[in-house]
C-alpha cells in the first residue's frame, strides 16, 4: 500500500483485523480444545463449563496436575524447539551437507529435532521438575488439572503404536511410489505437446472426480478371491491381498495419481525447455538429461508433490477401512472404531488423546513446510 | 520428444491408471448386473430331543448353504439384469411417492435420502465456501505483512487436519453437553439436542466443511490478489469508486479464473461427502451417496457384503460426476482444439 489514494482508514483496520483475529480462533478452536480435552480426566474433559474444562478441578483433585514452574518450563522447551526448528537447523542443514543432499540432511535434521524434543520433554524435564518443585513453594504448587493417562491407556494399553506402524507403512509406501511413478509421467506430460498427452491429462481429470467407494467396489471381490485367480501365476502361495498393505499402498498410489501428475506436469512447465535442450545438445538422453539436469532444480516441486501425496495417504479412512482387515489396520480407521464403540466418557477421552496424536504431526508439517504448502495450493490454480 | 520416449516416462503411470481405476470401474460396471450370492438348498433337519418316555422329535425344513469338499460354501453368479438398480432405486415405492406428493415418503429410500443430503450439501456449501474464502483473503491481504505468515499457518490446520478427525473435533464441541451445545443453550434460553434431529446435523455437517475448504479457497484467492493491477485500483479510486466498486468491477472479475477453479473443486469433493457422516455418526439421521456404497461394501453381521447391489449405487453416483465435468470438459475440449 504505497500510495496514498489506497491507504485506508484507521477504522476499517480495526475491523479487518478484528475479523482476522476472529477467524484464526475460529479456525484453531476446535483443535486446541480436543487437545485441552485429551489432558483431563473424563469429567472435566465433558463438562459443560469453559472453565472447568481448562482448569480441571476433578483432575487436579485426583492429584494429577501441573504447577506454575511446570507450565513455564513447558512454554520455554516448546519456544526452544520452535526455535532449533526455524533457525538453527535450516542452518546447520545448509552447512553441513553437499547441495545436492540437502534432503537427506533435513530428514536427518527432522529426525534428531524431533527425538530430542521427546526426549528432553518426557524424560529429562519430569526429572528435573520433580526435584525443583518441592523447593520452590508456591510456585510449585499444582494449580492445573493435567494429565498424560489418556495417551498411555492409547498408546500402550490398546495398541495404537501398531496402526501408527501401518500409517507409516502406508504413507511411505504411498509417497515413493506416487513420486517416482508421478515425476516421470509429469515431466513427460509437460514436454510433450501431442494430443496423446492431452487426453491423459483430460482423462486423469475424470478420473480425479470419482468417489473412492466406487473403486473400491471394484477391488474388493477381485482382492478377496485373489488367491484363486492369482494361482496359476504364482502357484500354491498365492497371496490374499485383501488385507494387505502393499495392496491398498498400490491402491492409494493409483487413486492419487491424476492429481499428482497434474501438480507435477505444472511444476515441470515452469522449468525451462531450453535446460532440457542444452543437456541434449550436450550429448544427454532425455532419460539422462531429465536426471541429471531437470531432477536436480525440481526438488521443490516434488517435495511439495511429496506432502500432498503424504496427506492423502495419512488422512485416508475410506479405502484403508475397507481393504485392510484388523491387524493392519491404520491410525484413522482405529480411531473411528474407538470413538464408535466405546460409550462410557472414559473411552470418549481415550478417542479424544488418539486424534490429537494423529494430528500433531500434521501440525508439525505444516509448520516447516508450509511454504510448500501453499505453493502447491496455487500451483494447479494460478494457471487456471 | 518422440513417441517411444514419451510413453517411457509416462507408461508407469498410465499402467497403474488403467489396472487400479479403469479396470476396477469396467468390472463395477459388469458387476451391476450380476448378482453373487450362496447356493442355497433345503433340507429337512430332524432334531429330538430327551424327554420323558419318548423322544421329542421335530422335523423342520432348513434353508442352508451348499458346502463344497473343502467345507466352503459354494457361490453362484447369475445374470440379473436392472435388478440391483432396482433394489437401490426402488423406483415403484419412489414413483408412487413422488405421484402422491408424499417426500416424506421418498425420503425413506435409502438413495433418494442419500441423493437429496449429497445435492443439498453440495449446492449450500459452495457460496459459503466462495464467499467465506474471498473474506478470508482479502482480510490476510489487509493485514500488516509481519502477522500474514503466522496467519496463514493458522489459516492451514483445518485445511490440512485429517477430515474425520476435524468432524470428531467439531462433534465432541457439541456432544452431550458439549461447551458450545451449553453456550447456545444460555444465549438461546433453551434446551437444544443437537444429534436428534437430521436438519441440525446438517447444519453442523456444513459447518465443518466450509470450516475445512474455506482456508484452501482462501490461500488460493490470496495468491491471486497479489497479482491484481494496482494502478487500476488506483485509478478507480481517483475516478470515485467505493471500496466496494472496486471489489466489483476490478477484483472480483481479477479473481474469476480462480473462483471457478475452486468452485470445480469443490463441486468435485463436496459430492463425494462421506468423512461427516463416518465422524458425527449419523447414518440413522443422514446419508450420502458415497456413504450409501460405503455400507453396502461392508460386511453386514452374516459377514455378506452386497458388491452387486454397492456397484450399482456407485454407477448411479457416476452418473453425477459425468453431469458435473460435461461443462468443464467441453470448455477445455474447445481450448484445446483453439490453440491448435
């Protein structure tokens, strides 16, 4: 806003940023209130008043909460990580690895952020604060209900660490796959100007509008007999593959195939053609020169491809419902099954602790990678 | 690039395509018309029973699967024609209704229920979902530079929030007692039973989804006002234009391109709503079209899933999405053929 005939008066400022602040409550409210929720005992976590379910009397007087050292100690460790996550570990990141590893290097970075984070805020920290409490007095006293039952009875007691071992299995699964198979096909996509390439692209338009419930109805009859039809091929151990998860991970790649390539084609198209030509002229292959020389400056492309693939992947419920059966099953599913099952308040807040764990990561994501993020928001959409 | 190259790079693809979801939509397609289901015969069971002096005998005929040698009950596959269809559409019970005037009627068929939700959602959101994302934009886009990132961030959780996780949120705001169901309850005076009745769990259904899309509409719009002319904002303003000429006249139509775009998108994912009814549970009170598929795929307490009569719901719910990209297509169709 350079100019002076569009700068704007002090109260339509106001009230823009008003309702900005009006929005960003409304659009986290519901989040932080099911993790405020996950921490409290069962009546507090369902009462009908605000306060009640912030403060948790009926926790605190089971004598499970927190003291005013504990929340400030709390506040600081989560500050420090924010802050090892947005300054210091880019950094470290660029210094430490070759330009073209930088992403090994960041998964690496990730990793130890994360491992460290757990371990300094449920090891070290409890630790500390049990000695320093006593000492302090007042400032030690618990003065908020809080407590971590919900995630131990999620975690350890029903089993919750396998589903999140299948999410994982899944997701992983999902994004190697619809990366390697989706780049080839985008970059090929965007360098070909045949009608061929136009109607894959039409047709994987179509064929991201079906609803996934049709597919599946599809792939259940064929995925349920697969060890008879399979037989011949494979002889006696011919799998089930209803059930399986390499199954349903070539399923979700499938599914999730026209958006990628279309994302990835759009990334492909910003890309100069004259980078392609240079290395063909330089005696490359198009295999060779999409290697060597388009691979290297397409990172952030596929990266942000990558997220989108993840998130497909991780916030599944339709397909891994259905075509997984009870052992492999995955986190969203588990957690659609405790919530429908379980009817005393107990339980409620066992489901509540079980949806904030799925989503924290997701938060975390979206933290060190939202610039991805948004870039593959108006990727697809800037060009119309 | 030649022909042999071009399909290197982008058979993998196209394979996986063809084998998960042209494949599996031909053989939805033929499935519709043919039913699976247990051979059954009837046998005469006699079962006696103790008594005193003599047996209590009772011979009754029993209705039971066929075994094979392996002892696994033996299927058969028979053509049936519309039948599925006509199981889903029940179109004499739905055309006898519609005759009389009687919708309470029709809507208690499973898919007119499922179609009237699915439609009523779809064209309800979609305003809301536009209109609340072009005030998100222009709002971040007003705000002082310093604050947008943290907004934005703010702006992607639900967005980016797994969809049946975001409805159990929004469901356990309200269950029961829930502190929002007890907010309304003072400001309304009045007991309020949010689950009871199917309009207010629409009303909550809706409520989640521009909650969800609203932030993805937003980003979208955002980017597109960075690109808006600013001279020609300005120029209106020294012309006389109000603030909300200018939205009218030089924004808005800016922004078209992209309002459509998320209108597709939306049209596109709001049709296949499924993840609302899974998380408020409400199948008793709402259903949609992918839902109604949805069940008929999973197995009922007998372990039967009905394939046949779920391939025929969902080349019903086809027939949606043909009428939904036939604009669209044919717009790029003549696009294409004009840029040739």
């Amino acid at each position: 806003m350079s100019s002076r005939a569009l700068r704007q008066p002090l109260s339509l400022r106001l009230t823009s940023n008003i309702f900005l602040a009006f929005w960003c409550i409304v659009a986290v409210f519901p989040i932080l209130w099911i993790t405020v929720m996950s921490f409290k005992s069962p009546v507090d976590a369902f009462d009908s008043n605000a306060l009640n379910v912030i403060f948790g009397p009926a926790t605190l007087a089971k004598g499970q909460g927190i003291s005013i050292l504990d929340i400030i100690a709390g506040i600081a460790i989560f500050w420090g990580t924010i802050l090892v996550s947005t300054k210091t570990l880019p950094s470290m990141v660029r210094s430490y690895t070759k330009p073209g590893q930088a992403w090994f290097g960041w998964v690496i970075g990730v990793l130890v952020v994360i491992v460290g984070f757990l371990l300094v805020f449920f090891v070290i920290l409890p630790a500390v604060l049990g000695v320093l409490n006593p000492i302090f007095g007042p400032l030690g006293k618990d003065v908020l209900g809080l407590t971590t039952e919900h995630y131990k009875t999620v975690w350890i007691d029903r089993g919750f660490s396998d589903n999140f071992q299948n999410s994982l299995i899944v997701t992983t699964g999902v994004v190697t796959l619809s990366l390697t198979v989706g780049t080839l096909a985008g970059y090929g996509l965007a360098r070909s100007g045949s009608t061929l390439a136009f109607w894959i692209l039409i047709v994987a338009l179509i064929f991201r509008a079906l609803p996934p419930s049709v597919l599946v109805s599809g792939y259940l009859p064929v995925f349920i007999s697969s060890a008879e039809w399979l037989a011949p091929i494979l002889g006696e151990n011919a799998p089930t593959l209803y059930g399986k998860p390499f199954a349903v991970i070539a399923v979700l790649v499938a599914i999730n195939q026209p958006f990628t390539i279309w994302m990835l084609r759009s990334f492909f198209q910003n890309i100069p053609s004259e980078l392609d030509e240079a290395a063909r002229v330089d005696g490359c292959s198009h295999f060779q020169a999409f290697r060597r020389v388009i691979m290297p400056v397409m990172w952030p492309g596929v990266i942000t491809t990558g997220l989108f693939s993840f998130l497909l992947a991780y916030n599944d419920f339709l397909v891994t419902s259905l075509l997984l059966d009870a052992q492999n099953q995955t986190m969203v599913p588990a957690i659609v099954g405790m919530f429908n099952r379980e009817t005393t308040t107990t339980d409620q807040v066992v489901a509540v602790a079980a949806a904030v764990s799925i989503t924290a990561p997701l938060i975390f994501l979206v933290l060190i990678f939202q610039r991805q993020i948004v870039s593959g928001l108006t990727a697809g959409a800037v060009k119309g | 690039m030649n022909f042999r190259t071009f399909a290197a790079f982008v058979g993998p693809s196209v394979f996986m395509m063809l084998l998960f979801i042209a494949y599996p939509l031909i053989s939805v397609f033929m499935q519709s018309f043919y039913i699976t289901q247990p051979i059954y015969e009837t046998v005469e069971i006699e079962t006696c029973t103790p008594g005193f002096l003599t047996q209590t005998c009772i011979t009754e005929q029993v209705s039971q699967p066929k075994l094979d040698e392996h002892g696994e009950i033996i299927t058969q596959t028979e053509y049936v024609g519309l039948q599925s269809y006509r199981n889903v559409l029940e179109p004499e019970r739905a055309w006898r209704a519609i005759s009389n005037g009687e919708w309470n009627v029709l809507s208690t068929i499973n898919f007119w229920k499922a179609l009237r939700f699915t439609l009523t959602f779809t064209l309800i959101t979609l305003p809301l979902v536009i209109g609340c994302g072009l005030g998100i934009s222009v709002l971040i886009n007003n705000a002082a530079r310093a604050i947008r990132g943290p907004v934005i961030f703010v702006s992607l959780l639900p967005f980016i929030i797994t969809p049946v996780i975001g409805v159990l949120s929004i469901n356990w705001l309200f269950r029961g007692d829930g502190i929002l169901t007890a907010m309304l309850e003072t400001w309304l005076n009045r007991d309020i039973a949010l689950f009871a009745q199917a309009w207010t769990i629409e009303i909550l259904m809706m409520v989640y989804r521009v909650w969800h899309v609203a932030p993805f509409a937003a980003i979208v719009f955002y980017a597109g006002l960075q690109t808006v002319n600013q001279d020609s904002l300005e120029s209106a303003v020294i012309d006389g234009a109000t603030r909300w000429q200018r939205m009218k006249y030089i924004v808005i139509p800016h922004l078209m391109p992209l309002i459509i775009f998320v209108s597709m998108i939306h049209l596109m994912d709001s049709y296949r709503v499924f993840e609302e009814i899974v998380g408020f549970s409400s199948q008793g009170y709402v259903i949609s079209l992918q839902w109604l598929t949805y069940d008929f795929l999973v197995p009922d307490q007998a372990g039967n899933r009905s394939i046949s009569r779920a391939s025929a719901s969902a080349m019903l719910t086809m027939i949606g999405v043909v009428i939904l990209l036939i604009f669209p297509l044919r717009r790029t169709w003549r696009d294409h053929k004009g840029g040739h």
